[in-house]
C-alpha cells in the first residue's frame, strides 16, 4: 500500500504538469492568434522604382508610410503611380509605379532651359514644357517619336515662309530733239521724264530669324517709264562788234 504522503506527492507533481501543459496550450494558442491578426493586419507591396522592383510585406498603411519604411524618397518632378496619402490595400498586391525624372535641354525662340521630366518622347516633351511647332517649324538633330534621355538637347528651328514685294524704278531717258527755229545752243525742256514701276515678288524662308533662301517668284511692269524730251537749236547767229545779233 501506498503511504498517504506519496499519493499527496505525485498528485502535486500530476496537478502542476497539468498547469503546465495548459500554460503551453494558451501560449502556443496566443501565438497562433497573434501570428494571425500580425498576417491579416500586413499588406503586400511590389515597388517598381524606375525599373528596380522590391517586393514587401508592411504593417504601414499609407504609400508614404510604405516608401519612408524602405528608405524611397522623392523629388517634386518624379511621377508616381498612386497618391503618397493613398491606403494601401489588404486584400489584394499593391503596385506602385516610380519614373524618375531625368534632365532634358530645350533650346527654342532664342533661349535654352533645363527642365525635369519623366515623359517618354520628344513630342510629349515639348508638349509639357507648352512648346509648339508650326507647320513649318523643324527640329535640328531629332524627331519627335525619338525616345528622352538624360541631358539630351531638343533644338527647335523655328522656320518660316512669307512672300516678299519690292518695288523697283525703271529711269527714263533723255531725248534731244533739233528745233530749226531755235538759236543754236539755246535749249528747253518740251516734257519731263518719268520714271517707270517694277515690281518683283520673291518666296522668302527664315530659319531662326536668319534668310536662307530668296527666290524670284514673279515680276511685272507697273507702268513704263516716259522719256525727257529736249528741243535745242541749230540756227546760226554772229555777234558785231556792237553787240549786234545777226
């Protein structure tokens, strides 16, 4: 037979590996519940920073939260996909799109300027630093599908075409005529000249306010020039000695 104080013994050590078993159960429980409120409550993000994409898991619950965690910072010309305030989502991946921006010189109407950008072509450029082209207008070493790169040049030539008038005077001439009733050199004016009217149309191009080209397109007379007539005389007179004319 078992004595008393044994029984007491082991039903002591029975009741504390019971306690203990129960204290594992609820730590082990209270675990597997934090683990699972911790993998309800993190968010899945993938972020592509300019081509380099990181994939985490976050607790945080904004896109600027998500990005300081990571040690991304931004500058006021980098385009980003969602707002910085956005939430982020727990159900479903967060995508968020980085493009830096890169310098791009643009040189047009006299005057270059930097600007940062993040857009894909030349023509998408142009287009947000409010540069238009005329129809004529050209571009020097560059079209405007070509892709940006960092510190590339975009040269405007400013090109332009306009028809041009120039009036130009034809001289008249001079026609002597003899007048038999007039003193030998005596002479008069019987009409006036006139001068005639030309006027030439030429196709003029600028480029940049430069002429590089002018071509005769159309001339025509306006009016002709009229002749100066001059009469002078042929008759022979002598002088006497008195002064006499005979």
């Amino acid at each position: 037979m078992i004595p008393l104080a044994e029984n007491i013994k082991r039903c002591l050590l029975s009741r504390k590996t019971i306690i203990v078993a129960v204290a594992v159960v609820v730590l082990v429980a209270a675990v597997g519940a934090t683990v699972g409120i911790y993998n309800y409550l993190q968010k899945e993000v993938v972020i592509n920073d300019g081509g380099k994409e990181i994939a985490v898991k976050t607790m945080k619950n904004t896109v600027g939260e998500v990005l300081e965690q990571n040690g991304i910072s931004l500058n006021a010309y980098d385009y980003i996909s969602l707002p910085l305030d956005a939430k982020l989502q727990k159900m479903k991946i967060n995508e968020i799109n980085i493009e830096r921006a890169i310098p791009v010189n643009i040189v047009a109407d006299g005057k270059e300027t930097q600007i940062m950008t993040c857009r894909d072509t030349v023509r998408e450029v142009l287009e947000e630093a409010s540069v238009s082209l005329g129809e004529n207008d050209r571009l020097d070493g560059a079209s405007l599908d070509d892709k940006i790169v960092k510190d590339m040049d975009i040269k405007v030539v400013r090109v332009k075409e306009e028809f041009v008038e120039e009036d130009i005077a034809l001289p008249y001439e001079t026609e002597k005529r003899a007048n038999k009733r007039m003193d030998q050199g005596k002479e008069v004016v019987v009409r006036e000249g006139k001068e005639g009217l030309m006027k030439k149309i030429y196709r003029v191009v600028t480029e940049n306010g430069t002429e590089i080209l002018r071509e005769l397109v159309e001339e025509c007379i306006i009016s002709n020039p009229v002749s100066k007539i001059v009469e002078y005389g042929t008759v022979l007179n002598y002088k006497t000695s008195r002064g006499e004319t005979l």
